[in-house]
C-alpha cells in the first residue's frame, strides 16, 4: 500500500488577523509546519495552533522564515549563512519553549518561503541552517523540498530528512519550485492537483513546466494553508487518495 504524510504551513495569523483555517486544515492533515514569530505568527499564535495539533494528533514543525510580516517571508533578505543559521536557531528555539508550555514536542525543521526556496538552490545557506538544527538538538529532522541541496545538505551532514513534494505548486526541471507570479507556480484546482499527486505516487515521476517530467521522491505532500482554497483543496487530495488505496499516516523514520 502506498503511504504518505500530508503536510501544510499553519499558525502565519497575527494578533487578531487570522490567515487560513487552522482550526479545519489540522483535522485534516498529519504534519503542521509552525510559524515561529518572524515571518507571521507571534506567541499565542504559536501556543494555540500547538494546542490544536496536540489535540488532532498532528506532528509539529518549526517553520522560520525572513522576519518580514509585510512581505510574508516571501522576498530574500542578504546576509550570510552563518546568520541565516543564528536566525533560524532563534525563531525554533521560540517554537519549542512554546511547546513545551503546551506539552508538544516539535520532530523537524521546515523552513518557509524564500528562505526555503534560497536553501534549496544554495548549498552554503542550505548547510548553515542545518548546522544550526543540529546544535539544537540531534533528534531534530529536516523536512526538505525533494532532490534539493536542502536534502541532499541534511543527508550529507547527517541529520534525519523527510523530503516533501507539493500538491498545490508547480516545478522546474531542477526540482526547485517555480517562482510565485510566473505561469504554472500556482495549481488551485483541487481535481487537477489530485490527479497530478496520484500519478506521482505511482510514478514517482513529477511534470515539470520547462522539460520531461523528473524524478523524486518523498515521503509527504504539502498543501499551502494560506491559500483561499487550501481547505477545498486539502479536503479533496484526502478523498482521492484514500479512494485510491493511498494510506495518510505521519512520516515513516526519516533517512540521514
């Protein structure tokens, strides 16, 4: 039976503005990936979205990104890898002395948006931040975007990966994403995105928008829990998977 751990960005509200439905998306996936305070999220966000995965059962992240609310982590910030680690480190280090508040424990590190995407592509950023997981704590894993330097640093460095694919975005033919505003980054139909999953699982071939489709493999899909449709969209991957046999269950033991 093909296995697969479902996966989404939650807890990027702030004070009183909420984005997305945490409340729904965490009954519905098996791994939440936590804003940690910097590119969205602050210490009660934190606190209550743990509380809701320790309620569902869900598996918990650290997802540091950029500190910067108004472009939601999304815009690169310069400055060298060592202090992309220090950053890193600071927002994860926030993330667990609130779940151990909440009694959760976070299992792995994801980080967000262009900083994930800049680890992805650049090794010196890509082995900083997974230096900075390891000194934290050695049972820490990656969760990595597939056939990236971002795993290939955490397999290289020895620390325990999962690497994830995405449901909701398109891909280049080096496996990185393509870049929000450019045609084919963006898939917001539930059916298509579905369909596009399953052959995949079958497959493990991924179709790319400049090339013949390319090899990866994962052990959970993400769907992004701030777009409009993730909801709709989470609801219907569910569905089609278990009709296809596909079993939803948390990361099997990562691989180093």
């Amino acid at each position: 039976m093909l296995k697969i751990d479902l996966n989404s960005d939650l807890g990027e509200g702030f004070g009183s503005w909420a984005m997305g439905d945490d409340a729904t998306m965490l009954t519905l996936v098996t791994s939440a990936n936590i804003a940690c305070g910097a590119h969205a999220g602050d210490p009660e966000t934190m606190f209550q979205t743990l509380l809701l995965a320790k309620e569902n059962g869900v598996s918990v992240g650290a997802h540091p990104g950029y500190n910067d609310r108004i472009g939601f982590g999304r815009r690169v910030i310069p400055m060298p890898p060592d202090e992309v680690g220090r950053m890193c480190a600071a927002q994860i280090g926030a993330l667990m002395a609130l779940a151990a508040q909440a009694g959760v424990s976070v299992d792995y590190v994801k980080p967000h948006g262009a900083l994930g995407n800049l680890a992805a592509r650049d090794r010196s950023v890509a082995d900083a931040i997974v230096a900075a997981v390891q000194k934290i704590s050695p049972d820490l894993a990656m969760l990595a975007i597939s056939g990236t330097q971002s795993e290939l640093a955490a397999r290289d460095l020895g620390t325990p990966v999962y690497s994830e694919i995405f449901a909701d975005r398109g891909y280049l033919s080096t496996g990185q994403l393509v870049p929000r505003g450019q045609e084919g980054a963006m898939i917001d139909d539930p059916a298509q995105a579905s369909e596009r999953l399953i052959a995949y699982l079958e497959t493990d071939m991924m179709p790319v928008v400049d090339g013949d489709p390319i090899r990866l493999a994962a052990q959970s899909v993400c769907v992004h829990g701030d777009s409009p449709g993730a909801v709709a969209m989470t609801k219907e991957i569910r569905k089609r998977l278990l009709a296809h046999g596909v079993e939803i269950r948390q990361f099997s033991k990562p691989t180093s």
